[in-house]
C-alpha cells in the first residue's frame, strides 16, 4: 500500500521538534529499524504519551520510516523562513474614489466589476491589495475634500472613476499615480497632456462620452421618425469649459440637421429632477436624451423611473441606462470599463510610469434597444433598425 500524504501543519512543526528533543535526551526510545518486531510506534518511543504525540504529528498515520522524519525536521527548519518571505511579501495600498455609496446597487455593480478585473491580474482584496474606500455619497462637491483624504494617505495608487472625481485628485496630488477609468475628453479637460503620452501622474481609459451625443440623437430619431421636440437632461460642469461647449454645439448642429427642436433642460443635482421633468412635459417633449455626465450616470435609476412614469422615450450614453428601462442606449458599457482599469493599476503597481501609459479609446460601442420598454411605451421599432442593434432586450 502507498504511503498516505501527509502535510506539514505548523503546529505539526512545534511537535516534530519536541519529538526530536525526546529522541535526544531518552536512549530508551532509540530503536533498531532493521528489527521488524520494533516496527510499531510502541517500540518508537517509550511511554503512551509520547506515542500519542508520534500520532497526532502523523494525523492517525503511526509508522514513519527514518527518510520521511528527516524530510519533516527539514521541512520544520524551513518553516520560519517561507513565513518570513511571506510576511515580508509587499501588499499594494490603493485608494477608490467613490461618487455614490456602496450601499446602491448601482455604486456596487461597478466597483464590483473593478474588483473582478482585480481578480484576474491575480489581486485578493484584504490579502495582496487593500482599497481605502471614500464616498462622495453623490454630492461630487465633497470630491475635494475626499481626494485630500486619499493622497494623505501617501497610498501606492488612486482609483478616480470619473472627469470630476480625476480632477479633484489631480489638484490633491502631482506625485501618486492615479487610473481614471471613465474620462470623456481627457485632453480638453486638462487631464493629461495627449491620449499617446498623458505626461503627468494620470492615464486610464476614456468613454468618447461628449462626442458621441449627435450620434446618439441621430439613432433617436432613425428610431422615431416622428419625434421632433427633443429634451436633453444636462449637468453644468460636468466636464470642463471646452468639452462642455464642443458638447453643447455639435448637438446642437445635429438638432438643426435632423429638422428637430432641442430643450436644454439643466439640473445641478438629483434634487432638481422632479422640476426638470415637469418642464420637459409641460414643452410636450416627444423623447428625452440624457447628456453624459457623473452624477447623471449614478442617478441612472432615479432618471429612468421619472421617464417611464412620463411616458417619454430615453436615450442615454451606456447600456446600464436601456438595461433599467430606458428605451436606448449607445455608447461603450462603462461597467466594462470600470474592469479593465485594473490593467492600468496593475502595470502601474508593477513599476509602470502612468506618463508613459497611453489612455486607451474604446474600439467598441453598443447599441441597445428595449423593445420591452418600447411596447409598453406604445412604440413600434422598425425591424430594419432592431437588425442594427448589438442587443434588444425583450
């Protein structure tokens, strides 16, 4: 029969050596090997307790041939040193900005999905990488005062998921590197020096958000033909001056082209909701599109669920928006976004320089179409433009 394997606990170690110490100091306990009628853990050592100790070192395995003691008073004395190599082990430090609370499931479904691509580089939170969290709790006002937190910290790296959130860290820090994974217009906004070369302390991933609202109102009305009074859901200060009036007038040159009317409706923060709907209602709004912007995004729910009790079509920048009701979406999934940033933290905590990490431009956008909400909207969507669709929810 195979010897059983028996592995080697530390309190296994402790044992080990006090059974040397008692074949050291008893010659009642030496035993001639050769001798098959000493081949039992009664002639091994000399009283029950000490036979008791040879079993609970074995795990129930009472005979041990002279090699696999030795082998286990070598792996006793290499012990201390493999725990040491592991203590000494460098566990990476990182802080996380947050816009909303951890406590929403949308706050959870991104930073899950950051920790997922954590997970594939290899990262166990708690064990090789530990995240100092800290909550806007919505109000990206506090963004300031919480990225002055983080770079007290003097932390390996700073997670700043957004424009604004990137900004509030820059302005705190010039030497801790910092992965934005969700920038829209990162030159414009004076984030890095260009997308080759960001030149300073941060790189990271850009959605494209601000340039592609004309080309979501074109897909909004390849839609719905019919529509013509379009209210756009706005967030001054969103992104910077340039990005903001680049934003504003090539939406606006769209709007002409299409033959439609385009309603700025602005809101500063969740609390303004209720009023700009009310507006958007009373201006007889055939459809709404939700400009790109931080708080808008994490007040996605709040934002569908006023629509859907309106009864006006939405489209929004990510397909998180048509995935909770909206009637479409186009854009790169900033979810998916959120995981690859852990690319960035990786190479960076490896020694990367993020001036020397390119931002990296999404190669794919989504389309996705709601026919759910569609019907229930009353709406009928042309196949021709469903067969366009990179995914309809039905």
């Amino acid at each position: 029969m195979a010897p059983r394997d028996v592995s080697l606990r530390r309190t296994d170690v402790v044992a080990i050596g006090r059974i040397a110490d008692m074949a050291r100091v008893s010659p009642a306990c030496r035993f001639d090997l050769n001798d098959p009628k000493r081949s039992s853990c009664s002639q091994f050592c000399c009283d029950a307790q000490r036979c008791r100790l040879v079993g609970f070192v074995l795990d129930g395995q009472l005979c041990m041939r002279r090699r696999n003691f030795i082998a286990l008073l070598g792996g006793a004395a290499a012990w201390p040193l493999a725990a040491h190599a592991q203590q000494g082990a460098k566990v990476a430090r990182i802080g996380y900005l947050l816009t909303g609370s951890l406590e929403t499931p949308a706050m959870r479904s991104t930073v899950d999905a950051f920790r997922q691509g954590l997970r594939e580089h290899g990262y166990v939170e708690g064990q090789t990488i530990v995240i100092e969290y800290r909550s806007a709790e919505g109000r990206i006002e506090r963004f300031p005062q919480l990225a002055g937190e983080l770079a007290a910290l003097q932390l390996d790296l700073i997670l700043a998921p957004n424009t604004p959130a990137a900004r509030a860290v820059q302005r705190a820090t010039t030497t801790i590197p910092i992965v934005a994974p969700v920038m829209g217009d990162p030159v414009g906004d004076g984030l890095v020096a260009s997308l080759a070369r960001p030149g300073g302390n941060i790189t990271g991933l850009t959605f494209l958000g601000p340039e592609l609202v004309a080309k979501r109102l074109g897909l909004l009305k390849q839609a719905l033909p019919s529509a013509s009074r379009i209210a756009a859901l706005w967030q001054p200060g969103a992104y910077g001056e340039r990005t903001t009036r680049e934003m504003l007038q090539a939406t606006d040159a769209a709007a002409r082209n299409l033959a439609m009317q385009l309603q700025l409706v602005e809101v500063r923060g969740a609390a303004e909701f209720d009023g700009a709907f009310s507006a958007m209602i009373g201006n007889r709004a055939d459809a709404l599109i939700v400009f790109p912007s931080t708080m808008l995004f994490s007040e996605r729910k709040r934002i569908v669920d006023l629509a859907t009790k309106h009864r006006l079509p939405l489209s929004a920048q990510a397909r998180e928006f048509a995935e909770l009701g909206a009637l479409m979406a186009y854009g790169a999934s900033i979810t998916d976004l959120h995981r690859r940033s852990a690319t960035y933290v990786d190479k960076i905590l490896k020694g990367a320089n993020p001036a020397d990490l390119p931002v990296e431009q999404p190669t794919k956008f989504e389309l996705v179409v709601n026919l759910k909400t569609a019907k229930a909207l009353g709406l009928t969507i042309s196949e021709s433009f469903l067969l366009v669709a990179d995914e309809v929810i039905e």
